[in-house]
C-alpha cells in the first residue's frame, strides 16, 4: 500500500492503491507484475506507471461497487433491512452533512471512495502528461485508461451529490462536474482510439453519452454512443477474496442486511417474468424484517456491469423516439425471450424508455440519477411511515456535500 498526501491544505493522506490485483482478463484492470508496496517517492519514476494507473482502476472498482449498494437504497431499489439506527438515513432520504455513515469507506460511504478514485486517476494522468512515449511503454493506452475511469469518477459523484468541490475549489454545480467528466471521457477516446483500445473507447463513449444525456445533450449522447457494438460489456470486477473485493450487493443480502423494494417484485412483460429483475423471497431476518433478494448478482465474485451495450440503445431510443425507438427496445426484449412493445404515441414511448432503464440497469447505478432526470415519484413517498418507526421518509434526490469538506475547505 502507498499513500499519497493530496497538496490542497488537508493534513490528510488518501490512498491511491490499497491493493493491486491480477485478473486474467484485460477488460478491467491492466495486466501488470506488481510489488505488494510502493513508496511516495517511487511514484516519480516512470517504469511504475502501469501500477499507477492499475491502483487507480482498483481505487474506482472499489468505490464503484460502494457506489451501487448506496445509490440502490438512496434511490428506490433496496431497502435496509436491520435494526441498526445509524444506517437509516440513508433508506429514509435524511442524509445530515454532518454524518460519517455516507462519506468512509466503510458501510454506505461514497463520498471518499469515490473522491479517491478521482484523484488517483487525475493524478496518474499528470504524471503521465510528464512522462515521454519513450520513457514509458504503452503511455497512450494508460492515458485512456486513466482517462475512462476519471470520467466516470466524475460522472457518479455528479450524480450522486447536490454540489461538490474538488481541490480545495470553490463550490462546484453538478453541470460544472459533468462537465469535467466529458473532457475526461473525451480524452479517453481520442487516445483509445490512437491506441487500437477497443475495451476502454467503447466504455468511454457510454460514459460519454450517459453524461451528455444528464447535461440535457440528447441528440449529442446518441451521437457519442452510435458506433457502440451489439453484445459489448465493460464489467467492474469483484473477489470473494477481501471485503474490499467483494460484490457489495450479493454482501448485503448474504447477510440479509438489505432488501429489494416492492415496486421491482414480480415483474412481468405481457404475462412473462421479467429475466432482468429477478427476485425472490429469501426469509426473515433476524431483525423481523422479510428480506426479498436478488439473483442477478449470485456470489462475491460476480461482476457488475459499467458500460454496456444495452445502454446506448437506450440513449439512442431516449434521441430518436418514435419508431426508432420501439425497435431499439425490442432489440433489448428480444435478447431476453420478452414479448414485443408496439405503439405510436410520442409520450408511451418515452415513458417505456424510462421503465426499459429501470428493468434493463437494476442495481448497476443508473437509477438514482434518473429519478431526478426524468422527475419520477419518489417511493415510499416522502412523508410516508418509515417502517415500523415514529419517523418518516424524507424528500433528498442528491446527497448533501459532507461537513468534513466544508469545514476543512476554505474556499468554502
């Protein structure tokens, strides 16, 4: 493990690599020969670049397996199913700025570990934009590396927080941060493709239109995610070795901790079960709490998908509407044996786009932002009883910048 003391007034060190790992497969993290430890000052030396970029793609693995968990009971899709109080706000919509539970690693936390993942991929960038071609082999394709994941970085604390602050900066809108991740994921295409990185240049151009699609950009997010290919995943790898590697989602419900929603029991298109929520009763808990689980995610090593195919269909049909846009869903339908949708009216269609993103990316981070993008009812609604307690849900969409930012930033 190294460390890395960030130079913005914090007397506060992140980590940039907890662990590297190996993985046999290339579509995820870089396959590279790594030590177990690197010092601070090892990090000037150019030869150590492909761990540098290799801890930053595990840095936002991990806070992207977080990310899923929170934004599912944040944003209608789980709910908490234990007796432990401090996890509650969370579920209920009444994050305080104050609370430690949305900000650490550990539980629902997203805000460090998603700042950490961007500053490690920011930061591998800057060096490698000090390094040379000749000094470091393949630099062009671990700037799209670096890249991608910065981008995504970007995006999903964008979506996950109201404001946010980045270096010591000044408050910052969730445009201004998507934004930053558009030059990011721009960047990372422009070298994928200079580099013959497929993987990264077609995981880029989903974060792309996913981004441009949260900026109101419609026709530009099609046009960023057109050349797409049918079948194409880019997945978030997961261990059954070390929590940290864990699949956060089979975690939760493996300890009954966590249960899915009423609103996504028994889905069915025409009269058949929906392949793509599929759930189940799993028992009581021993919080008297009736947990429903998923099958989607079946061990602590299954992946989670990031970018994938499906997804620019969707933000094609969102684009096109119309008839374009029926047969982009039955596209979709088809691969899972689901029966046809047919209609022409304009506001049908968009409304089954939005039920085709919510059936088509349960559990895998699309749902929070959605709900503020297409203004969708929040459930249970605010005001509601939150279950068997005197309290009720509350009406939060985005998650307040925490008080350790605020307190410990000046220029804010």
């Amino acid at each position: 493990m190294y460390t890395i003391i960030m130079k913005n007034g914090f007397a506060r060190a992140i980590t940039v690599l907890s662990v590297v790992f190996l993985l046999a497969s290339c579509d995820t993290l870089l396959d590279v020969d790594t030590p177990s430890f690197v010092s601070a000052d090892d990090l000037e030396n150019p030869e150590l670049a492909g761990l540098i970029v290799t801890g930053a793609a595990s840095d936002f693995e991990f806070a992207f397996q977080g990310y899923v968990l929170t934004s599912a009971i944040f944003g209608n899709e789980l709910g908490d199913a234990t007796f432990t109080a401090a996890r509650w706000e969370v579920d209920q919509r009444k994050i305080q700025p104050s609370s430690s539970r949305y900000v650490n690693a550990a539980d629902f936390g997203v805000y460090t570990p998603l700042s950490t993942a961007r500053f490690a991929a920011d930061d591998a960038l800057r060096r490698l934009d000090g390094w040379t071609d000749a000094e470091v082999e393949n630099r062009t394709a671990l700037i799209a590396r670096a890249a991608g994941y910065a981008g995504y970085s970007y995006l999903l604390l964008g979506e996950a927080f109201c404001s946010m602050s980045i270096d010591l900066s000044a408050e910052l809108s969730r445009e201004e941060i998507f934004n930053r991740a558009v030059a990011r994921f721009e960047r990372a295409i422009s070298t994928a493709q200079q580099a013959g990185d497929n993987n990264v240049l077609n995981m880029a151009r989903i974060g792309l239109g996913r981004t441009l699609l949260n900026l109101g950009r419609t026709a530009d997010a099609a046009s960023a995610v057109q050349a797409v290919p049918d079948g194409f995943v880019f997945n978030v790898s997961a261990s059954a070795e070390g929590n940290r590697r864990n699949n956060r989602i089979f975690q939760q419900f493996n300890g009954l901790n966590v249960t899915v929603n009423p609103g996504y029991h028994g889905l069915q298109v025409g009269g058949v079960d929906d392949p793509r929520v599929p759930v189940e009763f799993a028992a009581r808990n021993s919080s008297g709490v009736d947990v429903y689980r998923t099958t989607k995610y079946t061990a602590f090593g299954s992946p989670i998908p990031l970018a994938r195919s499906a997804e620019a269909k969707l933000i094609r049909a969102e684009a096109a509407g119309g008839q374009t846009a029926v047969n982009l869903i039955n596209e979709l339908r088809a691969v899972h044996g689901l029966p046809a949708f047919s209609s022409t009216n304009e506001t049908e269609i968009r409304n089954q786009v939005i039920e085709e993103r919510r059936r088509e990316f349960f559990l895998e981070s699309h749902t929070l932002y959605d709900l503020t993008r297409y203004n969708l009812p929040l459930s249970p609604a605010p005001g509601s009883q939150y279950r068997d307690q005197s309290d009720t849900y509350g009406d939060q969409r985005c998650m307040p910048l925490p008080d350790i930012e605020r307190n410990n930033n000046p220029n804010l």
